[in-house]
C-alpha cells in the first residue's frame, strides 16, 4: 500500500519555472494548471517492482497555452496597426490546481510586480487590463471571486461554471466557448463516424459530473451507442490526497481498464482526469501483458500500442487506441479536435481500433439480441434460406427480388436465367430428334400401306380406318414440335388442345377398329341384322362423335379459362421459368381424363374381343398397344407433378412419343413383318386357312 504523503508547500523553488512575465504598457494576466504534485512511493505486493515519483508531473497541454499567449503578444508588438505607440505584456501565474494558489496568483496579478500587495501600484507601466482564466471551471470561479471586486474583465475556456446565474454574480465573466451540449452531440457524432459502439463513461463525482451523465447517456441509445460501465471518479482539491486513496483502490481501476471497450469518454477537469490517466499509466507499465521500458535517454522501445485521447473544451476527453508508436516518437501528447477535423501526431500509424461488444455479424448473417444485454452485444444468426445480408451488422436478413436469387455464402442476389426447354440445348435437341425420327417411320409405313393397299392384309381391317390412325399418330408426333421453344400466346394456346385433339381421333380410330372387328363377327353369324349396321357410316359417326366431344371440351377451355405465357420464379431458386400457364388445371385434366376413358373403352372391347376368328384379327395387337398406352399416361400424372420448368415439358413430350410410338409398333409391326419379310404370308388362302 502506498504511504501517506506529505503536505507540499508551494512556495518552494521549482523545477519548472514558477512564473511567465513580459513586462508591458499594458498587461495580460493568466492563470494556467501547469504542473501538480505526487510525493509517492508505490509498491506492488505481487510484482517485485517499485516506482517513485518524487518530481511534479507537468501538462504539456497547457504548456502549449503558455507559449500561445507568448506568441499572440509577441505578433502583435511587431504590428504597429495593432496597438500603436502601447506595449502588451503578459504575467501567467500557476493555480496548481488547488483554490488556495489560484486566490494566492489572483492577488499576485493585481499587485505590484515582485511586491505582494493587493490593490496597490508603485509605477504606472504593466497595468492590468484583463485575466484569462484556468482550463477549468473552479479555477475562473475562483479567479472571478476575488477579479470581480476590482472589475477586471476575465475570459474563461470553460463552457459552464458550478454557479447559477454566472452573469449576476460574475459581471465581468465572459465564456468563450458555445454551450456544451453542442460538444456532447459532437462527441456522438465521433463515435458515429468511427463505429464505436462499446464505450465507457467516466464522470467526475460532482454536480457537473450529475448534469454531464443526465445528457449523454439519454442520447446514446438512440444513436446506436451502448456503454458498459459508468465509473464515477473522486474530486479533491489536493491532489496527492487524490492519489493516495485511487492507489488505495489500484485493483478495482485496473479492472474496468482491462473492460472490452478500447473506447471511452472522460468527463472531468484536471486534476481529476491528470490522475486518472496517470493511474492508467502505471497499471499498464506494470502489467505482464503490456509492458513500456525507455532506454538510458528516456525515449520508447519501438512498436508499443500508445493510448492517447481527443480533448474537448469543456475538458471531456475520448480516449482511444490509435496504433503503434514508432521509434523516438514523443510519448504523452493529445490531441484536439478542431471543429470538424482531428489533427494526429505524425508518428502514429493511424490505424483506428474497434470499439464494440462483440465481433461484427460478416454479410450472410443477421444480429441476433442476447437476453438480458443491451442491444449493442448480440450473436450472429446466419440467414435463413433464401435470404441475405449484403453488410455488416444488419439487424435482419432480406429477401432477394422475386428476379433473383441469394448466392452461395447468402451474401448478395445473382439474376435469375430465364429456363424454357429449347432446341439448343441437349435435351430439346433430343426430343426434336426423336421425333422427327418417329414421324419419319410413322410416314414409311403409311407409304408401305398404300403401296401395298390392295393386298388382302391391309384390306382386311379397313384401310380407311389405318390410313386415319396413321395420319393421327404422324400429328401425335409433331405435336410434341409445339412444347419446344420459348411459349408464346399462339403456342400456348394450341400446345394441349391440339394434342388433346389428335389423340383423341387416333383412340376414336382405334375404338372403331376394334368395334368393326365383333361387328363383323357377329353379322356373320346365320339371321343376324347387325350386317346392316357394318359399314362406312358406323365407323364415321364413332370416329366423328368420339373425337367431337373432346372439341367441344377443348373449345370451353379456350373460350373460359384458356392458357396463357406465363412465368415461375418460385418453383426453382436459380431460374425464372418461362411456361405456358394451363388456365384452368380442371379442363386440363379433363382433357386427359377424356382421353383415358377412350384408351379405357379400347383396351376392354379390344380384350374381349382378341379371339375372334376374323381373317386377321388386330384385336390382340390392340389390346396389347391400349396396355401400353395407359401404362404410360397413368405413370406420366404423377412424374408430371412432381417436376418443374423445362423437365415438366420434357415429361409430357417423352409421354406423347412414347405412347404414339407404342400404338404405331404394336398394331403396325406385325402386318408390316408379313408385307415386308413374309409376302407369301399375304394372301387369301393363307388367312383363310388359319381361320380354319
């Protein structure tokens, strides 16, 4: 523990000078705060290091005050359109930073030079016309309390004093600084720029300390700034007294330095803010972690984290670590903001350092509120799916433009591409390929059936009937032409309708052929009047009335709810899906529903009907071709929902080619064998004998 220390008497001889004079016609007085006192032996019970301070500790501040006014009285002596034909002097005398000295330098001005007599002149040279106050308030009140009394003028730097009504009481009081509010939105306006978030706030323990603490911090919160502490530091008029009592409580200061926030506002006057940053000095030079050696010439080792501080006038100050001092940089200066700039000492690096609770949330995560902590401390969420941050720290993640999608690390948007199935691309060149390949064998075997027309194979299950059916199934074919490429209005119009359409002519063909196969069996039996219905108008009206129905279907869902171009930006994340919008999904499946129910009613006559002695019976072949058929398009329903884009159109084409392609090979395969491969076989007596 450190001991007590004894009681300075000041009118000892001084290390630094006592007193700045320059006599003059006429005088400026001042009262400066350069040096205080420390008379201390310290000790560290568990560090072997001992540091003794047996000298006064000087400001080099307000060492800067003195050699302003020396200079500002020396430019204008030099003028001769200043003060024509009048001398200016100056007297600066020091307060100490203790009332007792200030009064005691208060009468020394207003006294003869070198004689301590109060109001009393033996020359008329060095008369004073005016005092300019300390750097503190108390020191201009108590310079007032004793100038007021002979009127001398005195010019202040401090923006308010203790007592209300400074004017009534303090005539001839006059402040040079704006009000201080003004520097407290300054001040926010600071931490704003620099992004420091996490701060502490130190207050001298006073009515000022009371009035500084009820302003700023109402005003943080809603400027985004949160402090972590508020420590509130003693006042005392002796300051070796002061010093006695914060080494006293060494252990709990050196805990709040050691506090997240790199960042922290002082409010206080010297000589309560000098020992703060003195008792800051020697908990850090004495710290394991961070530890400050000078070589045999006083100067730093290189590289060392310097702390300095940005001082308002109104003796608030932010202290903040600004970055690594360099080799022989002189340590222990401030800095002051001037107005809207701050000057650095040209030997720091400047780099700024962060003041925060915690690590800022990167772009692709959000903040997230700690429970029971003050906004500024919060987790980082990373965003939901689907959503972004593209800066640091946001409060929440957003969502992408409908156009575009979020990228990998969900840090910004990319545009969405536009997806269609096209003939450019691997799988509509495949399809179109198909196709065209299936319409050509669809074409060949049509070719083969009217060359070979009047054989009796082909006569045998009506010609009329095949041609239809093959013409159908060509149409099939290029119908699925329609569901590549970029849909438009006319495309989206007749997609689904015309292949509708088709299809249901080539069942209705297929039904007919079937129906005409038990006809025909049935009027050969002895006394039947069914032969009268077997012919060409039975076959038309299936054929006709079959296929009419599914346009009367098509034509109400063009006429109430037809399709239109449409576009999907939901259904895939990295796509806007150009398609054909179906209008109405129930006239659509209605559509296939129809279209089932023919397959349906083929597949069951054709069945019961595939052994029936005719001279060539297709019935088998029809039963076997309408498995086929509905095998496919009952597999298709649920393959269809089940994808989106581009592969939900590849879905339906694969479905139109491969049934269309099953009724062409399984009805046409075999008579093609026989008129192709086994022409022998082509003949009357042949079929005739394989009835028998």
């Amino acid at each position: 523990m450190a001991r007590k220390s004894e009681r300075i008497i000041y009118d000892d001889p001084l290390p630094i000078p006592h007193e700045f004079y320059q006599p003059g016609g006429i005088v400026i007085g001042e009262i400066v705060s350069q040096v205080f006192f420390l008379s201390n032996t310290l000790s560290f019970m568990e560090q072997p290091a001992q540091i003794t301070i047996d000298t006064p500790i000087s400001v080099p501040k307000n060492y800067q005050h003195v050699l302003a006014l020396a200079f500002a009285v020396k430019e204008i002596n030099e003028n001769p359109n200043v003060l024509s034909n009048i001398s200016l002097g100056f007297r600066i005398l020091n307060s100490y930073y203790t009332a007792r000295m200030t009064y005691k330098a208060t009468l020394s001005l207003l006294s003869t030079e070198h004689r301590f007599i109060p109001n009393f002149k033996c020359d008329n040279q060095n008369n004073l016309i005016a005092l300019i106050g300390g750097c503190i308030s108390e020191v201009s009140a108590n310079v007032a309390i004793i100038s007021a009394i002979h009127k001398t003028p005195q010019l202040t730097y401090g923006s308010f004093l203790p007592l209300k009504g400074v004017k009534k009481f303090f005539p001839f009081l006059y402040q040079m600084v704006p009000n201080e509010a003004h520097q407290y939105t300054g001040i926010v306006r600071l931490l704003q720029h620099f992004k420091w978030t996490w701060i502490g706030l130190w207050a001298v323990e006073d009515d000022r300390g009371d009035r500084f603490l009820k302003t700023m911090v109402p005003i943080l919160s809603p400027n985004g700034i949160c402090y972590a502490y508020i420590v509130r530091i003693p006042k005392w008029n002796y300051v070796d007294e002061m010093i006695d009592f914060a080494l006293q409580h060494l252990g709990t200061y050196a805990m709040v330095f050691e506090e997240n926030p790199t960042v922290f506002i002082v409010y206080g006057e010297p000589p309560s803010f000098q020992v703060h940053h003195y008792l800051r000095s020697i908990i850090f030079n004495n710290s394991a972690a961070e530890n400050v050696h000078f070589d045999e010439n006083g100067e730093l080792v290189a590289g060392f984290d310097i702390t300095n501080w940005l001082m308002f006038p109104n003796g608030s100050v932010v202290r903040v670590t600004i970055g690594r001092l360099e080799p022989r940089a002189l340590p222990g200066k401030e800095f002051t903001i001037y107005e809207d700039q701050i000057v650095w000492h040209p030997h720091f690096n400047q780099v700024l350092p962060l003041s925060v609770c915690n690590e800022n949330c990167y772009p692709g995560y959000s903040r997230k509120k700690k429970e029971g902590e003050k906004f500024c401390c919060y987790d980082c969420a990373p965003c939901p799916e689907g959503m972004i941050s593209g800066q640091k720290d946001m409060d929440a993640c957003v969502k992408c433009p409908e156009d575009q999608y979020p990228n990998k690390d969900q840090t910004r948007c990319i545009a969405k591409v536009l997806s269609y199935l096209s003939y450019k691309e691997d799988l509509g060149v495949i399809l179109a390929t198909l196709t065209i390949a299936f319409s050509l064998i669809t074409v060949l075997v049509l070719g083969i059936f009217i060359k070979h027309r009047e054989t009796p194979i082909v006569k045998a299950n009506n010609r009329t009937l095949t041609y239809i059916l093959l013409i159908s199934l060509l149409l099939c074919f290029f119908s699925s032409l329609l569901f590549i490429g970029k849909p438009g209005k006319a495309i989206c119009l007749l997609r689904q309708t015309a292949f509708g359409t088709i299809f249901s002519v080539a069942l209705s063909s297929i039904l007919a052929k079937t129906i005409m196969v038990v006809m025909a069996f049935m009027a050969t039996k002895p006394g039947s009047t069914i032969r009268k219905w077997v012919g060409r108008r039975l076959k038309n009206s299936i054929i006709l009335s079959c296929s009419f129905l599914q346009v009367d279907i098509c034509t109400l869902w063009l006429s109430t709810f037809p399709p239109f171009p449409d576009t999907d930006m939901h259904s895939v994340n990295e796509e806007i899906i150009l398609e054909c919008n179906e209008g109405s999904t129930t006239m659509f499946y209605l559509v296939l529903g129809y279209m089932g129910f023919l397959a349906i009613i083929s597949l069951v006559v054709a069945f019961l009907a595939r052994k029936l002695p005719d001279s060539f019976n297709e019935a088998k072949f029809i039963t076997f071709s309408m498995l086929v058929f509905c095998s496919v398009w009952l597999s298709f329903v649920p393959t269809y929902l089940s994808t989106k884009g581009k592969y939900m159109v590849a879905v339906e084409i694969f479905s139109i080619l491969s049934s269309s392609f099953g009724l062409l090979a399984c009805i046409f395969s075999p008579k093609c064998y026989i008129i192709l491969l086994r022409p022998e076989l082509n003949n009357r007596e042949q079929l005739v004998r394989k009835i028998k």
